[in-house]
C-alpha cells in the first residue's frame, strides 16, 4: 500500500479509503541508525525469532490487537511511524492496513523489562481486528470474564 497526499495536503491510503485523508501523520520515532540499536537490543525469543506486540489506542488505552515483530518490523515501524508485523502464518513482514486500509500511525514505541515484548499506542484507522471488529478483543469470538 501507498500513502499519497490528499487535496489538503494530508496523506491518506489511496483507493483503500476512497480518498479520506487520515486523522493524523504518520511520522518517523527514531532515525534508522536509532531504529536498529533498539532493535538489536530486543530478546527474540517467541515464535519465529520475535517479539510480542501490543497494539494500544493511543487516545483510549483500549487493547486493539497482539501481534509479533522481527527485527525488521521493528525498525520498519519506528522508521516509518507505521505498525509492521511479522506474520507467523504467512512467514513475512507486513504493514498493517496494507490491504485493508486500516493503518496503525505509531505515537509510542515502549518495550518492557525483559526486551521481548513491546508495546505500540497508535492511532487506529478502522478495524484493528480481521474479522471486523475495532478490537480483536471485542470480536464475536472474544472472551469476557468480569468480576
């Protein structure tokens, strides 16, 4: 997927958003020489040699989604200011939204005290979950025990 400039300036997602201009830009956290300290600095020990990742709403704090990242999503999304997973099933990077529309804008990147699993407050564009839903969480296949 492509981010291209709206008629005001912004950019949007192309085709994806029928030319809506996103809410907010996404912007580079840290420079690539940045980007790979942090990334060599993480504990790769999940699944496939990744990291676990939380995908928070920057605005309400509400779990979106939990994904993995490869050393490269890792600098992919701090470089870029765009959620990049690493895809266990499909065995490659991928930009969130890249079919879907529903792009991740990075605000945050923060990583826990072990270094194998990180945490992402983003704006969310749409649904973060594949089945629809804004959160994965809230899905119809979603669990909720309260007491």
């Amino acid at each position: 997927m492509e981010i291209h400039a709206a008629q005001d300036g912004r950019p949007t997602t192309g085709e994806a958003d029928a030319g809506l201009s996103l809410p907010v830009e996404p912007r580079p956290l840290a420079t690539p020489e940045e980007a790979w300290r942090i990334a060599k600095s993480l504990n790769y020990r999940h699944i496939e040699g990744t990291v676990v990742a939380v995908a928070q709403d920057v605005e309400t704090g509400e779990i979106l989604m939990v994904g993995h990242m490869d050393p490269v999503a890792v600098v992919l999304t701090l470089t870029t200011g765009l959620a990049h997973y690493y895809s266990t099933s499909r065995r490659r990077i991928w930009l969130k939204g890249e079919t879907s529309g529903h792009l991740q804008i990075v605000r945050e990147f923060r990583t826990d005290c072990d270094g194998d699993a990180v945490v992402i407050k983003v704006f969310q564009i749409g649904a973060a979950c594949h089945l629809g839903t804004r959160s994965c969480f809230t899905s119809p296949n979603s669990f909720h025990v309260k007491l």
